[in-house]
C-alpha cells in the first residue's frame, strides 16, 4: 500500500510541562499521556487519527536527545497560520518569521517554541 513519507513525529523536549502549556496554547488542542514500553521516555501525544490524512505525533522528553535549532522542522496544519501565530508570544514562544506567502502551496509562519525548537504553521489561506 502506498503511504506518506512522515508516519509519525517526536519533539523532544527539556521541560515537559512547559512545553505541554505552550502547544495547547498555540494550537487550542490537549495532548494525552502516552505510555512508553521502555520506560525510558515521558510522552504526551497530540490529537490524531490514523485514518485521515497527515501524522500525528508527541513531545518527548529523553535522555537520548534534546531540542534545539536545525534540526527537523514540523509543521502543523492551520485554517490561517496566522491565527496561531498570534499565539506564539503570549504561551511563551517566539515568531522567527510572520505570515509568509509560499505561492500556490499557501501560507507559513516559522516559530520557536519554549524549548528553543524551530516549528511551523501552514494553511492554504
């Protein structure tokens, strides 16, 4: 069968809390504890379906990895990107670059979160 390239995401994190109150700042969503069989990793999902289109993912706080700028970029899905954007500063985050034509492919806006990663937001309008 054939599938999209991205199946799943992680964004790992320092402060799980922090970063938990910042993203359900910017994009209005709760996230879930997830569980981890290893017991190495503390989770918490963002809402997904795995019979509609895109991936979801979790933050992720490792002894394994840590965030930080350059590394892979996520961007998550909006009806206008500068909706969310408009939230980035006051759950304590930055906007790197404000509402940004990216022709026919739409909109973005580039961000950095509380963990000092690089993040996107995208819509067609």
């Amino acid at each position: 069968t054939k599938t999209n390239a991205v199946g799943w995401f992680d964004i790992y994190v320092s402060d799980m809390a922090r970063a938990v109150t910042f993203y359900e700042g910017v994009l209005l969503q709760k996230l879930e504890k997830m569980g981890d069989p290893t017991g190495e990793t503390q989770m918490m999902g963002f809402p997904g379906d795995m019979a509609v289109y895109g991936a979801s993912g979790a933050l992720v706080k490792s002894e394994h990895s840590s965030p930080g700028m350059g590394g892979t970029m996520v961007y998550f899905g909006c009806e206008d990107c500068a909706v969310e954007g408009g939230r980035v500063v006051s759950a304590g985050g930055k906007v790197q670059r404000e509402k940004l034509s990216i022709g026919e492919y739409g909109h973005i806006v580039l961000a950095i979160d509380t963990e000092g990663n690089l993040f996107g937001l995208h819509s067609m309008n």
